[in-house]
C-alpha cells in the first residue's frame, strides 16, 4: 500500500486507511465493526475508526495494543541525553564503548537517510536483498506518514491494551499510562495489560490472554475460529468509575480524558 515497484508512494495514513475500509467491508458489507490494532497498525486503525464515525457507522470497539499516540514518548532536552550518554560510557570498558559509538553512528546515518527503521542490519544475509528493501522501503514510508499525520479527537471510548514489561529506553519519557492518547479520545480509555513485553503480546503463548482480553468487548454469541460463541471471560477487579455492560468484573484502569 505504501510502495510501487518498490519505490515509497506518497500515500497517506488517510488514503491507507480508506483502502482498509474498502477491503474491511468486501467481507463484512456493515458494521457494527470492532476494530484492533497492534504497535504501529494501531495508527492505521485508530484512522479507520475515525473515518467509519464520520459516515455514521457504528464502531463497537476501537483496541490499541502498545501503540503510541502521536508525539509520544517525549523526548528528553538535549543536555539530559549527552549526560546520560556520558554516565553509561563511563561504565563500560574500551571495547563496548567502541561498539556503543558505532551503533549510535549507524542510527544516526539512518536517519539523515530518511530510514526510520534499520529492519534487516543485523541479518547480513538478507539486508541486500530485493524482499529486504522492498519490505525497507514501505517501513520508511510507513513511519513518514504517520509523522505527517494529524489525527481528530475520537468521540468514543477507546480500550487500550499495554504490555506490562517496558522496553527500556533512556533518551524519551515514557510516564503515562495510557501512551499519550488522553487528549485525542472523548469518550475516556480502558486501560489493560497483558504479562509480557511489546513484541511478545502477539506470540502464540499469549494468545488466550490477549483473547480473553478481547473477548469482554464483543457481543455475545460472536462465533470463535472454532465455531462456538464466545463468552465474557471476568477476571479480577475494576478500577475506577465506568457504566452499564462496561461495569462488568474484569481487571482494567478507566482513565478519563481531557
């Protein structure tokens, strides 16, 4: 969708998302639709649900799974990083500074090239390859499109689900709970977490979680893959104040929103 002949297009967040839709409804012609989306696919999605409400489409769920909302995570002042690079090299031996200071030169090599992800650096035997840098080409244009993508305030409720095990990165900020997404929904967020780090949430392993998770926001009697209806799966508590079938037993944060 963001690249032709291997090339990046000059398609949009927008433009992407209205092809979703397009697809979405060539196998479920109406809504309502439930929506969710992983790291940066939730972007994608949270854009179709932003289009559907504005045909006056009925969006039943909109999840976020570890997604980020724009401009978040913060990045810290300038002098705060050089210090804090300082303070770690003055740990290390020789070599892996040497090794600290290569890698901080790649990075930035990478993105005064416009890569905004290296994806197959440390794969040698792919990184040159025409799959390699097609598969390059659509993360770099992915990335600069959603840099230039302004999103609207959403006026429903959004549930967003975290990773418990943060990656751990030293130069942003990375202190609200709900990733930056307050002033961007209306409807306030549901805030739950799965066990694990951010890549890890899609493994197979945790799977019945993430479903379970999923499963207290759909209607009763969606079918599973299986076959058979699914049923609200109530874990532990509720915190916070929320209403109606929202206020079902189940471990979840409601955030409200500005």
């Amino acid at each position: 969708m963001f690249t032709e002949g291997g090339a990046p297009s000059a398609r949009s967040v927008a433009d992407v998302a209205a092809r979703m839709i397009h697809d979405m409804r060539s196998v479920q012609p109406e809504g309502p639709y439930h929506l969710c989306g992983f790291s940066h696919g939730g972007k994608f999605v949270y854009e179709i649900a932003q289009q559907l409400q504005r045909e006056g489409v009925d969006v039943g769920l909109l999840a976020l799974m570890d997604c980020d909302a724009p401009g978040y995570p913060r990045r810290r002042p300038l002098a705060s990083r050089v210090a804090m690079h300082l303070r770690r090299m003055a740990r290390q031996s020789l070599a892996a500074n040497l090794a600290y200071v290569t890698q901080r030169i790649a990075y930035f090599a990478n993105r005064l090239a416009g890569r905004n992800a290296a994806l197959f650096d440390a794969d040698r035997d792919i990184v040159g390859t025409a799959v390699a840098r097609a598969m390059q080409a659509t993360a770099d244009a992915m990335a600069t499109a959603w840099e230039r993508y302004t999103p609207e305030r959403y006026p429903g409720r959004l549930v967003l689900i975290r990773a418990e095990l943060r990656d751990h990165h030293p130069s942003t900020i990375d202190d609200d709970p709900v990733l930056g997404w307050g002033p961007f929904v209306g409807d306030g967020i549901e805030l739950r977490r799965m066990p694990c780090t951010h890549v890890d949430m899609v493994h197979s392993r945790h799977a019945p979680v993430l479903a379970a998770i999923l499963t207290d926001y759909l209607p009763e009697g969606t079918l599973s893959p299986g076959g058979e209806p699914t049923r609200p799966m109530p874990t532990a508590e509720t915190t916070g104040g929320t209403s109606g079938s929202a206020a079902k037993s189940r471990r979840s944060e409601i955030v409200g929103t500005g």
